[in-house]
C-alpha cells in the first residue's frame, strides 16, 4: 500500500480539527491538538435521547474504521484522548476506508 501523500495527509488533519471544532462549536485556530476529551474538551449535556459532542465523534471514529481498527477499540488496545488521536485516526483510516472518511469530514465539498 502506497503511504498517504503529506498534502493529502494535512488536508485530511485540517478538515479533522475542523470537524472537532464545529462539533464543539470553537474556532479551530483555538483548537490545540493535545487537548483531551473529557478535560478541555467537554461536553455541553449529557441525555439518552440526544447525542452530546462526544456521542457524535466517537460514531465518526467507529465510521470510518475498519474491522481490525473496531476491534482495537473495542479491546481498549487503540484509545483516542486527543484532538491529535482522532486525526491521527482518520489519517490512519483513510488508507482503508477513504470513501467513509471523506463522508464524514466532508473532503470532497
């Protein structure tokens, strides 16, 4: 498998950080790549009815991943903290499932 040109691989890193900021609804300038879910990043309410911010990105991350990168999850072997851990997944993951992690950051648009 050829590796994820740099341009093609920023460009999905922007549009990641992007997403992350339109769910949190913050600039994304602002957005610091460390900052971790549950600390700086937290939720606005929590419902069994709605999804919150964190419902809707960790769907984005069970989205685009493949079975073998489900499994990790699930098995506590892959966990995402950071902003950077999900970028760093959706690159990751569009190496194997490009057409789902364009739908969901939107990179065709």
């Amino acid at each position: 498998m050829e590796p994820l040109c740099s341009d093609l691989e920023e460009r999905v890193r922007a549009l990641a950080i992007g997403r992350v900021a339109t769910v949190f609804a913050i600039d994304p300038a602002a957005l610091d790549p460390a900052w971790e879910f549950g600390q700086e990043l937290t939720c606005s309410f929590v419902s069994d009815f709605r999804f919150n911010e964190f419902d809707r990105l960790d769907q984005d991350i069970k989205d685009v991943a493949d079975r073998e990168t489900r499994c990790r999850l699930a098995s506590g072997e892959l966990v995402i903290r950071t902003v950077e851990d999900y970028c760093d997944h959706m690159v990751a993951c569009f190496a194997t499932n490009p057409d789902e992690v364009r739908r969901v950051l939107g990179l065709d648009r």
